[in-house]
C-alpha cells in the first residue's frame, strides 16, 4: 500500500457519496497550491492527467 493510498481511502470514506463539478475540482487544486507552493508541480501533473485521460493519441505521461 502506498501512503498516498490513506489518504484515497479517507476522501472516499468522507465524501465518496457526493457529485463535484471540475470546475470546483480546480478551484480546490488552486487553493492548495496557494497553500502549498512546493506541490505546484505534483498539483500541475495530476490536473494535466485527468484533463488528457480521454486522449487516445497522447501515450502514457
């Protein structure tokens, strides 16, 4: 298990029964960079993954 696995299992335990937008999404990962500077990146390459997941032409980042 990965550490990052913990905090999944707690965000979906918490709030696994609600709908978000991704536009909400994004005002959430722009308020944790303001927060958290050094995550800038890991934030910058989560968003571009989830915004390319349909891309059939792109290959795995």
């Amino acid at each position: 298990m990965y550490f990052t696995d913990r905090g999944i299992e707690e965000l979906t335990s918490r709030r696994g029964e609600e709908e978000v937008s991704f536009e909400w999404l994004a005002e959430q990962f722009r308020a944790f960079v303001d927060l958290n500077p050094d995550f800038e990146v890991p934030v910058e390459r989560l968003a571009t993954w989830l915004a390319r997941l349909d891309d059939e032409d792109e290959d795995d980042v």
